[in-house]
C-alpha cells in the first residue's frame, strides 16, 4: 500500500500457475529494494511506517467483502507484506526473514492445492465444499489459518515474533504502530 490496487485485479486475471509466481517473487525483490533503501539513509525508515499502517488497514479492511479465493490471496498478501515491513523497520533480523519464509511456504501450499485440484481460474470460497479429500481440506485449512496468524500453527509464531521486535523498540509511533496492528487483526 498505497500501490496496490493493481494487485487484486492482477490475482484475479492471472492463471493461477503464473498466480503463484505474482504472490512470491516480487515480494522478495521488493524486500532487497527496501533493504538497498534502508541502508543508504536512516531518514527512509519513517516513510516505512505509513507504508506499514496503510497496508495493515487497507488489508484487513478490503479483505472483508471479497469471496474469490486468488482476490482474498492478493489482500492477504498486502497484509502481510505490513508485517514484513515492519520487521524491515527493525535492520535485517532474523524474525524478519523467518516470517517471509513462513509465508512463503504457506502460500505455496495453499497454490498447489489449487492447481493441482482445480481447473478453474476464477475460484470463490465455495471452492472448499467441492474437495474431495478431507487431508487436502485439512492442509488447506491449516495453511489458511496458519497464514491469518492463528496459534499454535507456524504462521502465529511468526507474527508473534514481530510483535516483540516492536514491543522491544517502544516509542510513541511503535506504540501507535501496535495499536493499529490490533485493530488490523481483530477486522
């Protein structure tokens, strides 16, 4: 955020072969092109923040109404990239980069269930009645909610871990940062 309505329609349009490939490479190239930035002036750090508070909203918020499961990807995936940048606030630590590696996996689980058990580009929830086989849905569930953020799955451990690096470095704007991580989860 905030460049990124593009995405949605992007996810939706896209085969969800080349889908999966949109929702993992570009993130980690956007990462190295935010380390680079990072490292050349320490005033780049705050134009971090509202990049981080409008990707936790616009992606909790969007994420509501939307029933196509590659749409609900894409706003997952501006939702995450807030958690990632905020770990990115916090120099090249290690909770950081076990984040990205977390949601990488999980995203590539959740792509894999789709390509390999639907033809259909155009996928809405109901998608999950149509699943035959009770451990694809479970693996599904589970990398779904691991993804949300839920304990005990890998996804929340992840989060949790951000979380500290904020709640380590307290000042009023990591404060108001931690306020609005809230109120992005509980939407």
């Amino acid at each position: 955020a905030p460049l990124n309505f593009w995405v949605v329609s992007l996810y939706q349009k896209s085969y969800t072969k080349l889908t999966l490939f949109l929702s993992i490479i570009p993130k980690l190239i956007y990462i190295f092109i935010i380390i680079k930035i990072l490292s050349l002036n320490s005033i780049n750090y705050f134009l971090l923040y509202p990049t981080c508070i409008l990707s936790l909203l616009i992606g909790s918020i969007f994420g509501l109404k939307e029933i196509y499961i590659k749409k609900l990807l894409a706003i997952s995936s501006i939702y995450n990239l807030g958690y990632i940048l905020i770990g990115l606030l916090f120099n090249y630590n290690i909770q950081t980069f076990e984040y990205i590696f977390i949601y990488i996996l999980n995203v590539i689980n959740i792509f894999i269930i789709l390509i390999l058990n639907f033809n259909n580009d155009k996928l809405n929830l109901n998608f999950l009645f149509y699943l035959n086989k009770n451990f694809i849905k479970f693996f599904l569930f589970i990398s779904i909610i691991s993804l949300i953020g839920f304990p005990p799955l890998a996804g929340f451990y992840a989060k949790y871990n951000i979380l500290l690096l904020l709640l380590s470095n307290l000042s009023l704007i990591n404060i108001i940062l931690l306020f609005i991580i809230i109120i992005s989860f509980i939407i």
